[in-house]
C-alpha cells in the first residue's frame, strides 16, 4: 500500500515588525515550540516553520489528510499564541489576519491562508513550497500556466511520454464561489479567458490528466469576502509536486527568471513587480514591497520531510540563487517606474477592485458635494 501522507501550509499575519515588515523572531519561536510539542505528541510527524514577509507560515507534514480538525486548530492555537506576543510586544497588525473569536473546526474561512495536499508517496516526491507576500492567490495563476500547461516553460510536455494528456485545471470564481475543471492543453484558451483575471479566478488545484494525480494546490482565501471590507491582502501559498512525469523541478522554477505583476503592494492596492528572494530578504520595505515570493525545496520520506540524522528538515532555499538575479533587477526596475505613476492607474488598482479597499470610505466623505454635472 502506497503511504498517504498530508502536506499542510498554513499562514498568518499575526503581527510584524516596523509596520507591515517581517515576522520577528519571539514569534518564530512561538511558531517552532507550537510545532515542536505537535511533533512530540504525535499530531505531526515533522514541521518547518518560516516567514514570508509580515507572514508566519507553518509547514506541517502528518497523516491526518486535509481540512483536519486537529491540525487545523493546532495551526490556529499557534497562531492565537503568536498573535498574543505580538500584542505584548505592541507590534503592528497584532492579530490582524485573524478574524473570529472562536475556532470553529477549521481555519478555512476565519483569516489563516490554507493549501494542503493528500499525497500517496511515490517512490521519490520532491515537493516545492511557495510563500508570497504583498498580494493575493491569483498571483499563483501566470506561473501555474507556465508550469503545466506551456509547452515554452516545460519541455517535458513536449517531450516526456508520462506527461502525454497534459494537466487539470481547477479554478475558483472567488466571487460566485464556485469551481470549474478545464484540461490542457484543448481548454487552454478557455482557461487563459478565466485565469487571466487573477483577482477574481484563482487556480486552486492541477492535476495530471491522465491519472488525476494531484500536482500543484494553493491557497484561495479572500479575507475582504469574508470580513465585507479591506483587512490586508491574501498572501497566499502554494504546494507544487515535481518530476517522474510532472513538470522538473527546474521548469517549476523557470517562470520565475522574470518578474511579472501583481496585485497587492501598498495598502493591497497596487499593481507591483513580484520579486523571487531567498529566505534572507523575505522581508518588505520600499512602498512595502515590493511583492516578494520565497520557495522551499524539499523531500517527503515515510509521512515526513526527509531530514538529518539529528532530525533537522532538509529544506533548499530555492531563490537564495544568483539565477533570479536578472528577474530581482527587473522587479526594481518596474517597480520605480510604476511609482512615478504615483496614485494614478495603472499603478493603483481597477476602480472595480478598489471596492474592497479603504477609499470606498473617502468617496463616502465626498458623496454631498457632488452635484449635478
Ligand atoms: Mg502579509
């Protein structure tokens, strides 16, 4: 029988540093001790604790499978924990992402962002995790295309017989809130039409066509939906599966050699450069940004990251890498120029979008000095 093991990323901005900065460390810490006494009392098998901007982030390996009471109010303990430090410390945004009072049996829907995936493991099961910070799931959408769906990013799809059928799409309508299967590639251009608007259609879940294997799975949550106004913007995290008939790990990387835009960045209301960054400069400063991505490399062993032998996770900081110099120079460059725009469109968002920001707050001020034109 094949192991089943469970890969769940949970985040939370449960306060920063120096404004809308970095998790400092009393809070790593917190997120490391949680998660640690978890281990020992056999809820997870192994954790990986980090940060991804202002965002704590909980990796945990177990084999309860998705949407687990008991992993999900592990995450949410910790969090509270977290977020009570982060008061005492009077940091900013303490306890901003989380949104109700009572744990409810899931986080899914209460602030934390959520992907999990239920694995059988294969034989060797290489695993990316990605955490991005200044903008929301739909950020998810143009490297996803890349990864398994374009023939220019992956020549595996060309060339690798496993991969022959091509891969499942699963994407959210985040505002119907319902879901839509479309398979590559005869349904790309119909995908592209959904997924090229990344605030409303998020790709929550790829699988391979063939065998329905699950491949990539990310975070969908959109905090404005549930709180009805602008609470920060849906950091989001994604669990991608590589090679032995999915896409290399290098052709889940390679999207990222260039910066593409986001939205998110200041006040979650901007188009801003998304910039690859190793663990070190996981942190936001210029017009808080800009939008920063880091990705872990890792192995699952036997319902656990594979890890030394004193039990350390073997984790690969995969942006730490003179390769995302050239898309980290252009993530500046776009960024400066975008800022010259200042507050006017493109660089600040849709005024569709700008609904679920504080400005509807300022056209309310303003409504009785209109007049008629
Ligand atoms: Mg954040």
């Amino acid at each position: 029988m094949p192991e089943k093991t469970t890969i769940s990323v949970i985040k939370c901005d449960v306060g920063s540093l120096a404004g809308h900065h970095t998790v400092p460390k009393p809070l790593l810490e917190i997120g490391e001790e949680c998660l640690r006494k978890a281990e020992k009392e056999g809820i997870i098998n192994s954790h990986y604790v980090f940060h991804a901007g202002d965002d704590l982030e909980l990796l945990m390996i177990h084999e309860r499978g998705e949407s687990n009471r008991e992993i999900h109010k592990l995450a949410w303990d910790t969090f509270q924990k977290a977020a009570k430090k982060a008061r005492d410390l009077k940091l900013y945004g303490a306890g901003q992402d989380l949104l109700k009072t009572a744990f409810s049996g899931n986080v899914r829907g209460m602030g934390p962002g959520v992907a999990e995936m239920e694995i059988e493991e294969r034989g060797s099961d290489p695993i990316v995790i990605f955490a991005a910070d200044k903008t929301e799931p739909g950020a998810f959408n143009y490297p996803m295309f890349r990864i398994f769906a374009d023939p220019t990013n992956t020549a595996g799809l060309i060339i690798d017989p496993d991969m022959a059928g091509g891969f499942k799409f699963e994407v959210l309508d985040s505002i119907k809130n319902k879901k839509i299967t479309l398979k590559c590639p005869e349904e790309m251009y119909e995908l592209i039409a959904l997924i090229g608007s990344p605030s409303r259609y998020i790709v929550a879940h790829v699988r391979r066509a063939r065998d329905n294997l699950i491949c990539a799975s990310t975070s969908t949550t959109k905090l404005s939906l549930i709180a009805g106004k602008y609470v920060g913007k849906d950091d989001p995290v994604a669990i991608v599966r590589a090679q032995h008939g999915l896409p290399a790990l290098g052709e889940t990387l390679v999207p990222f050699m260039h910066s593409y835009f986001v939205e998110g960045w200041m006040r979650g209301s901007h188009w801003g450069p998304l910039m690859p960054v190793g663990l070190k400069d996981s942190k936001c400063t210029a017009f808080d940004g800009p939008p920063r991505m880091v990705a872990l490399g890792l192995q699952i062993a036997h319902g656990k990251i594979a890890s030394d032998d004193h039990g350390n996770p073997l984790i690969s900081d995969l942006f730490d890498d003179p390769a995302f110099d050239l898309a980290r120079r252009e993530a500046v460059e776009y960024a400066v120029t975008l800022r010259r725009m200042g507050e006017f469109e493109p660089a600040r968002l849709g005024s569709n979008i700008m609904e679920y920001t504080t400005l509807p707050k300022l056209l309310e001020r303003l409504k009785d000095k209109f007049k008629p034109a």
